[in-house]
C-alpha cells in the first residue's frame, strides 16, 4: 500500500479541480484511501490522514467517519509527542461535535495530568471551548487543580476553562472561589487577563459572588492594576500603538463597572482612576478608542459623580464628530443607553445625531433614528419633525413602519396645535401609507374625532389626498372613515383653515366607489368605504337613492364581511328607516385613553378601550348580586355606590359621606370629616397622574411591602408603589398565595377605607389561587389620600376551598409609613 | 464573548471556521453561508458592524481575506476589531508577511494559533511574543519527532 500523500498534496491537488464535480471525485478518491490507510492500523501515517480529514472537514464534505477511528487513537494509546496531539484534538473540536462524549472523558482526565504541558494544553484548550456540561462536570475537579499551579501557561488556560465550566454548569462556580484568592497577584499578563474574564463571569452570574468580592477589596487591586498599566513605561511585548496592553486594560474596566453599578463605595473607589484613562488615553488610534469607549459605558453605570458623568458625555459627542463610521457607531449606541438618565446632556450633541440620519450606513441610521426619537420635546418638536420626515422619505423600507410609529407617538405628545399635528399625520400618510402599523389607523382615527374644530380641515385634506390615488390602504382607510362621518362638511365648504374646494355629493361617492371596485382595496378597507357611503346617508341629501344602489349591489358580494354589512344596511333602509338617522348619526367624541404628556398611560380597570369610559351606569344597576350585598354590609351604607371591581370608573368608586359605620369606628387622627358633600362629581383623578410605563416611571422606590392578611393557609401581600409627580396616589398590589393543598376558587378580594381616602379596585388576575403556592392572583388597587391620613382599610375576603365557601373579614393596620407619609 | 470566527475570500470560500457554541453542521453551514452573503454585499463606506440576529457581527478585510467575528451584545465592538488584528499579527509573525495562500496550504497551523490566542471565546495572552513561542515550541518537538522517524508528519 503506497503511502498515503501528504496533506500539501492533497490541498494542491483539489485546487486545482475545475469544477465542483471534479473536486467532489477528488475527495472521493481520498476518503476511500484515507479509510484503508486507517483500516490497516498503520499508525505511521495517522496523523498525515487526520489532518487531510479536517481539511475535507472545511471544504464542507462530510468527514465523519473517521471520527471512530481518531477515538479508539486517542484512547488507546498516550501521545508521546505533540504532532499526533495537536491534530487529533483539533479534529476533536472540529468534527466530533455529537460524539459520545464518554469516550473523551477518560482520555482528557489522563491528558490533564499529562506531562508535556503542551498536552495538557491542548485538553484544557479542547475542553475550554466545546466541553459538554457531562465532562465540565466531570473534569472540573482537574481544572480547578491547574488553577493553582505555578505555570503561567497552563494557569491561563486553566482559567479559562474554569469560565466554560461555569457557563455549562453554574453550581460549580463555588469550587472556583478559593482558587481565585492570588489569581491577580501575578506579573504574568495572560494569567491576569484570563483570571479578569473569570471574575467577571463570577460576578455577572452571582450576586452572592459579586458582594463577596466587593468585601475583599477587589475593587482597589484592581485599580492598582490598571494604575501600573497606564503608568508603567514602554512595554513591548504588551504594547499595541504606544498602550500598554489595551485588551487587559478594557476587561479590566468592565469588571470594574459590573462591581460599581449600584454601589456607592465601589463606585467611588473607581472614580479617579476613571477619570484618569478618560483625560490621558491617545484617540488617533482604534485602540485608544475602545478603551474610552469601555471607560464611557463604565462612568456611565455606575454612580459617578456628575463631573465624571459630563466628561463622559463629551467623549461621546466627540466621537460623534469622528470621521470613523465605526467611532460613530459605538457613540450613537451608547447615547442611546444613557438618553435616559442624562437626557440634557445629550440633548446638546441633537444637531449632529440628526445629521448622522443621512449617513449611509444601516445600522447608523438606526441608531440616529431611535436616539432622535427619545430627544423630541416641546421645544423642539417642529425642527425634529421636519427631519425625521425627510428620512420617512428617503430611508429603506425596512426603517419606515418604525419611523411612522414613532412620528405618530411623538406628535401626539408634542403637537404644538392641532394643524400642525393634522398635518404630519397626512404627510406621514401620504409618504409611507402602506408602511404604517394596522393598529395607527383607530388611533388616528381617534385623534382625528378629537380635534372637533378641526373636521372640516381634515376631511378636505384626506379627499384630496385620496383623489389622486388610492391604494395606500392606512391612508384610504382614514380617509374613508371621516369622509363617511364628516362627508357633509366637505360638500358645503366650511373649512376655514385653508380654501375650501368645491365637491358635490356625487364626487365624493365616485371616489368611496372607485375605493369599493379597486382591486388594490383591501377587504378590510372596502368595509371601511361600504359603511363610509351607508353613514353619508344620513347626511347627504340629493344622492340617497344612489347610495341605496350601491348598497344593495354589494348584498351579493362574494365577500363575506361585505355582503353582510350590506345586506344589514339594506334592511336599515326598508324596515328601520325610522331608526336610520339616530343610528348613522355623528359619533360622539372618544374620550382619549392615552392622555398628553409623557408620564401618563392610563389603565381603567386595565383595559384601555374608549368605550368602558363613555357610560357610567346608575348605581343601583349591575352589581353582580351576591357581591354587592356583600359590600354593603361591609360598608354599612344602602345608598352608595358599591365598589365592584370590574365597574366603569368615570366617578371614583366611593361616594363620600355614606360611607362605612364599619370604618367610622376606626380611629382616625386628624380632622373629622364633618359630613363631607359626596365627592360624586370629582373628575376621574385616579385616571392621571399614575405613570405606569417605565420608561418615564419617577415611581419612588423602596416602599417595604407587607403581609396583609395570613390565616388557613391564604397569605396575602401588598406591595407599594408611589408616583413623585402625584404624591396623593398610592398603587398597591396584592399578590394572593395559597400553601394548602388545595386550590382556592372563585376568590373575590374586597376592600374599603375610611372616608377621607378613595379607592378604586382593578381586575385581578384570576378567581383562582392554585394550591402549595404554586402560583398567585394579583389586583392593583390605587389609593387615594389627599390628606395623607395614615392608610387603613378593611378587607373581605371570600373563596371555596375543600369544597366549602370561606369568608373573612380582616383590618390592615400595618401600612409602612413611606406608602403615605 | 465571542461566539465564532470566520475567515472567508472574496469569492466566499471558506478558509478558516472556529465555533465557540456548539451548534449541529446543518445549522452551521446554513449561518456561514447566510453572514458571507451579508458581508460581502456591504459596502465600502459602511461601518464594519452589523447587527445579526441577537449577535454583532465584526468584520474586517486583510488583502484578499475576510475576517469576520461574532459577539455578544455587552462586548465591546472596538475591542474586538483589536483582536482580529491581533491575530492577523500573529499569523504574520509566525509565517512571515502571511498571506491568504499561507492560510490555505497551512490551515491547521492558523487553527493552532488562533487556539494559543483565543480559548472559548476568550483572549488567554495578549503578548504577541508568548503566543507565537507557545507555537514554535510545539513546532519544534514535532520537528525532532519527525527528524527521529525520518519523514514528515504531515
């Protein structure tokens, strides 16, 4: 058997294959000698044949087979010299991804003690980067024996590994702890980097390892470390483009901000040496640049001084100005993580963020879009709009759905007049209509209703808007609705914003019809024009008996939603005629959900439909009846309005002075209420002021929370929540648990306080509370105390268990201070 | 950390993959070809990130050769285009003004001293001169080993 060719042979040889069927026969041919070459046992040439496996491996040809063989290789026999070793472990890596493992285990466990150390090196290598969580748990024991050895070479590597096998195996991380006691007191400059990247991943993992290495004064080594790097003279082995080591220095530093964030001491300890690499890093050069980067998202997570803060900032806004797209890059990233909490700061860099929207590259664009987003206010609304516009414009389509909703978002915020805000919604319309979100078009619609003087305006617009072309679907949609509500002010010209254009009934209806034929129209968006025309009805006056056709054609519509909306309209005109004009009459105004300003998203009974606002039921109607019994016992009064906990709430749930012999009883410090008017007519104050949405969120934080109520099982406890913009409000959640062993059913939670506070009960999750704790029901109640009383408040509460209905009544009386002072 | 390294030609021809996550060959293949369609339809003028998937991409181009890295969200991205061209640095030590050719006929060495720099997605040395003496060590007992059986390894 000739010897099998070397692998340079082999490489040169596929190479110079013309086509892929050449070089597939090529490699063909190799395999069948290479498995002969194997069959033989002769061990002269493995290394020469395994190598040639890997090289198939990369062109993309399967070369597994050889997997059994490098197996049985490396088990059966101890490499006394690296050049088998090196290959046959990089085969490992490469090809036996889904081996069982069970074989390697013995072999790596003999390597690890191997003599050579390259061997050794080899194994931790292997292991370190593709070590199945079975053989990390496995061999963890050995690595942690190297992490202590005296070899630098192997401690590096051993180190590594040790962070592999804590991301497969995170209990393990403890056996790693004492290890790390010396690890950066050596000099050797791999051993410190690999042993940074170990703390690092100790401390992200474990917020036990995080304060443990808080404790021992981590924090300055590692300062001091850092120190030395920067000061110390030229290095040249260390040194790239005149820094010293800028891979140790940036890992460093993120350690350091996983130890700084939220902790004042480690925090301070950090600030000068921060400031130190932030003024004296060279920035001609990459390197130069992500140390300061790595500096700027440090400074920026943890509590630093303002100082420090603003220096940072600065950097930012130079690397804005950088020539390098990649400068620029990592700079709009960054603001963008910190537009929050510096909002000022970077308010100042707006100019050049906005510039960097015309930039070519994607991912900048990106970047400046959503960092203009978060910098529109009032005062400059009208000169980002104009901008962002622009980019609607002229950005690829993979960006305009985005930039649409967020235009819509923030000229609802923002709008400085009602034109104005009429207007960019047409142009946002008429630019990207067909990119705009499903869910824009009620909004707008709702916003549209609102804007009463401005109806005339609108609808003129969205006419001419559609006359032209009608097959962006958003903007038909729109345009159909409020022609069909305001159609009458469009024929007689009363729009006083801009000239009024001269349209005839039957104009309008040409162009709901051609919306109606148009193959481009939408299903959904024919409904929108057929029910449009029905409306025009009503408000029209030559041109009834043309819609009547049109209406009755289309009862025979192959479209089912069509065909029912016509058929329905039919039966209007001949058997309800009499109830066609009160029915297609003008809607009334929506009250807005989403209220203006940038803190307030309201949640009534936490669904946010217009409709549960508009009616308010009388208060003797709906309660459910047992409940409301219930109630009124609790609350002792016969005329008030119960507090059920899914009633519409435009008037606060309770009305005032009847309230409760129950709590009149409870000792209230302060004044008396001396039969207070019933607080019936109060605006819905619980339905502003309450941030929920976390981006804007000034919520106080660190209300303890309590148990309000522990008794057979049932455990039930408040947590705190307080808005700084509307001290009066308190939101309490209740989380409700059972530790029996069977679920509680139909749970019903009720609530009431004296009379000075008001109260409002929201949905809670579920009735049910499933048994061994095994889950919870949660209901926010929002408090209001305007006299900042001391909270009180009694609570029923009603369940079956085991078969029975329990009940229980309860006070809770141990409200922490900070939830009303 | 960094998830994978790709080295590829202009043409898209695969010459060097090291993964740092295990994931099944189909998978794999299926991501190689998807990121060299990516990379090479950039243009000039772009950055040298793209956001792929929950990952960033970082790229750079040697001559004829793509270097191409993965990496996590929190990485730093300025950093890692050092380490890439630490490790062209390195291949350029150890061969000499490396070129693509060097990597083509000597793949297996490149995965070595891509192994003495970068373990699990991690830098282990951050000197030039160790690396590459890790390397040449080796080399040399697998020289006296084929001096001893009187023909080359490979």
């Amino acid at each position: 058997m000739p010897a099998p060719i070397r692998l340079r042979e082999l490489i040169r040889t596929i190479r110079t294959a013309r086509t892929q069927a050449e070089e597939r026969e090529m490699i063909q041919k190799e395999c069948a000698a290479i498995r002969s070459s194997f069959r033989e046992e002769d061990n002269t040439y493995r290394c020469r044949n395994v190598a040639k496996l890997l090289y198939m491996h990369m062109l993309g040809y399967p070369a597994h087979f050889g997997q059994l063989r490098i197996c049985r290789v490396l088990l059966g026999q101890e490499c006394s010299c690296s050049d088998d070793c090196r290959c046959l472990f990089l085969c490992v890596q490469v090809l036996c991804v889904h081996t069982d493992w069970v074989f390697f285990f013995v072999l790596f466990y003999s390597d690890l003690n191997h003599s050579t150390q390259y061997v050794q090196g080899l194994a931790l290598c292997t292991l370190g980067c593709m070590g199945s969580s079975e053989m990390c748990r496995d061999l963890a024991g050995e690595v942690e024996k190297l992490l202590k050895t005296s070899n630098s070479y192997l401690r590096k590597k051993a180190a590594l590994c040790a962070v592999h096998v804590i991301r497969k195996v995170p209990e393990l991380m403890e056996m790693f702890l004492p290890a790390t006691k010396n690890l950066l007191n050596e000099k050797n400059h791999g051993v410190l980097h690999t042993s940074v990247v170990l703390l690092t991943e100790m401390c992200e993992r474990s917020p036990d390892m995080l304060a443990h290495f808080r404790k021992v004064s981590l924090v300055p080594q590692l300062v001091r470390i850092l120190k030395n790097l920067i000061m110390s003279g030229y290095s040249p082995e260390h040194d790239v483009s005149g820094i010293s080591d800028p891979f140790l220095q940036v890992r460093i530093l993120r350690l350091l901000r996983i130890l700084g964030r939220n902790d004042d001491d480690s925090s301070e300890a950090m600030n000068d040496i921060l400031a130190q690499v932030a003024t004296n890093t060279e920035t001609s050069k990459n390197v130069g640049n992500a140390i300061l980067y790595e500096t700027v998202l440090t400074i920026m997570d943890i509590k630093s001084e303002s100082g420090l803060r603003v220096l940072a900032i600065n950097i930012l806004g130079r690397f804005l100005l950088n020539n390098d797209k990649n400068i620029r890059y990592v700079a709009l990233t960054s603001l963008l993580k910190t537009v929050q909490t510096d909002h000022n700061a970077v308010q100042r860099h707006r100019s050049t963020i906005v510039d960097c929207l015309k930039d070519l590259d994607v991912s900048i664009k990106r970047r400046a879009m959503e960092l203009s987003f978060a910098l529109v206010n009032g005062n400059n609304v009208r000169g980002m709009m104009k901008e962002l516009l622009y980019f609607l414009d002229s950005c690829e389509p993979e960006f305009k759905a985005d930039c649409a909703s967020g235009i819509f978002l923030a000229a609802e915020k923002y709008a400085p007049s009602k034109r104005w805000h009429i207007d960019t919604i047409m142009r946002v319309l008429t630019t990207a209509g067909s990119y705009v979100r499903d869910d824009a078009v009620p909004n707008l619609i709702q916003l549209i209703t609102n804007s009463v003087e401005m109806h005339a305006y609108t609808v003129q617009r969205l006419y001419k808007a559609i006359l032209g072309d009608y097959s962006q679907q958003p903007l038909v949609q729109v345009a159909s609705w409020c022609i069909g509500e305001y159609g009458d002010l469009l024929v007689s010209g009363q729009c006083e914003e801009e000239e009024p254009i001269q349209v005839t009934e039957d104009e309008v209806l040409d162009i709901l019809e051609s919306v109606l034929i148009s193959n481009m129209s939408a299903s959904v968006t024919r409904g929108y024009a057929l029910t449009a025309i029905m409306k025009l009805s009503t408000r029209f006056t030559c041109t009834v008996n043309r819609i009547k056709k049109v209406v009755s054609i289309y009862g025979s519509s192959i479209d089912v939603e069509l065909q029912q909306r016509a058929v329905e309209y039919n039966a209007l005109f001949k058997k309800y005629d009499h109830m066609r004009p009160a029915l297609l009459e003008r809607m009334p105004v929506m009250e807005k959900v989403t209220t203006n300003g940038p803190t307030e998203i309201v949640q009534t009974n936490g669904e946010t439909e217009p409709a549960v606002l508009e009616t308010k039921p009388p208060p003797s109607a709906l309660p459910p009846a047992g409940q409301a019994n219930d109630l009124l016992d609790l609350l002792g009064g016969s005329d008030i309005t119960p507090v059920i906990p899914t009633a519409p709430t435009s008037k606060p749930a309770f009305a005032g002075g009847e309230l409760l012999d129950l709590l009149g009883d409870l000792n209230l410090t302060g004044s008396p209420v001396s039969a207070p008017a019933p607080q019936i007519a109060q605006p819905p104050f619980l339905l502003d002021g309450l941030p929920a949405q976390p981006l804007f969120n000034d919520i106080a934080a660190g209300i303890p929370s309590i148990t309000a109520y522990n008794k057979n099982g049932l455990k039930i406890d408040f947590t705190f929540e307080r808005s700084n913009t509307n001290p009066s409000v308190t939101v309490i959640t209740i989380q409700a648990s059972n530790s029996t062993e069977q679920d509680m059913t139909d749970f019903v939670f009720q609530a009431a306080v004296p009379k000075t506070f008001q109260l409002q009960l929201l949905s809670p999750s579920s009735s049910v509370i499933p048994a061994f704790n095994s889950g919870t029901i949660t209901q926010v109640i929002k408090v209001l105390n305007p006299q900042k009383q001391q909270l009180r408040m009694r609570i029923k509460l009603t369940y079956n268990h085991k078969g029975s209905a329990m009940q229980d009544l309860a006070e809770v009386n141990n409200f922490p201070p900070q939830s009303w002072q | 950390q960094i998830h994978f390294i790709l080295l590829f030609s202009r043409q898209g021809k695969l010459r060097l993959q090291k993964w740092y996550t295990t994931l099944p060959d189909k998978e794999k293949k299926k991501i190689i070809r998807e990121i060299v369609q990516i990379i090479l339809s950039r243009h000039q003028k772009t950055s040298s990130f793209v956001d792929w998937k929950d990952l960033k991409l970082v790229y750079k181009r040697y001559a004829s050769l793509y270097f191409c890295c993965a990496i996590e969200d929190q990485d730093n991205e300025l950093l890692t285009l050092e380490v890439v061209h630490r490790y062209v640095e390195l291949l350029d030590r150890y061969f000499g003004n490396v070129c693509e050719l060097d990597i083509i006929f000597n793949f297996e060495k490149a995965y070595f001293i891509l192994d003495e720099f970068i373990i699990g997605g991690e830098v282990q040395e951050t000197s030039k001169k160790s690396a590459v003496k890790a390397i040449e060590d080796s080399d040399m007992l697998q020289e006296t080993v084929e001096e001893y059986m009187n023909k080359p390894a490979f």
